[in-house]
C-alpha cells in the first residue's frame, strides 16, 4: 500500500530477465529499510527504485523544531511545515513567532535544521 513501510515479509527475491525491465530494479543488495511504495505496485510486480521513496517523519501543518547552529552556539524556535518531508529533505517551515518563511534539511528526529 502507498505510504505504508516495507517489511522483509512483504518482498521476494526472484530470477528474471534484466532486458525486460526497463525502469530498473531492486536487487537483494538494494536496502528498503525505512522506503515506501510511492506508488501502487501489482503483486509480483518487479520492485523499480521510482516505486520507492523515503518515509516522511514530518507532515504538512505540523509542528515542528527549527534548529539553527553555528559552533557550539544553537538557537531554536517553533514552525508549521509546509509540506510532508522525510529526513535529508529540503523543507519550507513558518517560523511561528515571526510567520517567516524559512527553509531547512529534515532531520532523523524531525526537527529542521537552519542556516544562521
């Protein structure tokens, strides 16, 4: 299902001809921890890296911290996201004090770190 994590129990390795896979596969090397169908995928369907996508820690209007740092020095605030994010993402957040509109890189623990 779309947006929903991938478990080991939910894949099979099988042998197929690579000539007839056009978008790519996902081999047993390839790591799906943390991915998610970003698309509907047809049981025994071959896995393409276009069906995945990373699983978003952060939705849009919600809460979160923004993180700015520069040496040992952090400064933090609260903002609204203006889109679903996963870490490593760039994201659009309202800084909630000063409604300004500022952009950052997701976190691992969800917060939004900012340049000073």
């Amino acid at each position: 299902e779309v947006g929903l994590a991938l478990a080991a129990a939910d894949l099979r390795s099988e042998r197929r001809d690579t000539a007839t896979l056009a978008q790519g596969y996902v081999d047993e090397q390839t790591p799906v921890a943390g991915l998610v169908l970003s698309r509907p995928l047809a049981a025994g369907a071959a896995l393409t890296p276009t069906a995945l996508a990373k699983a978003a820690v952060i939705r849009r209007g919600e809460a979160v911290t923004l993180v700015g740092r520069s040496g040992s020095f952090e400064v933090r605030a609260q903002g609204k996201a203006m889109a679903d994010a996963a870490p490593g993402d760039r994201l659009a957040v309202e800084n909630t004090s000063s409604r300004r509109l500022v952009h950052g890189r997701v976190l691992v623990d969800g917060s939004v770190e900012v340049p000073l």
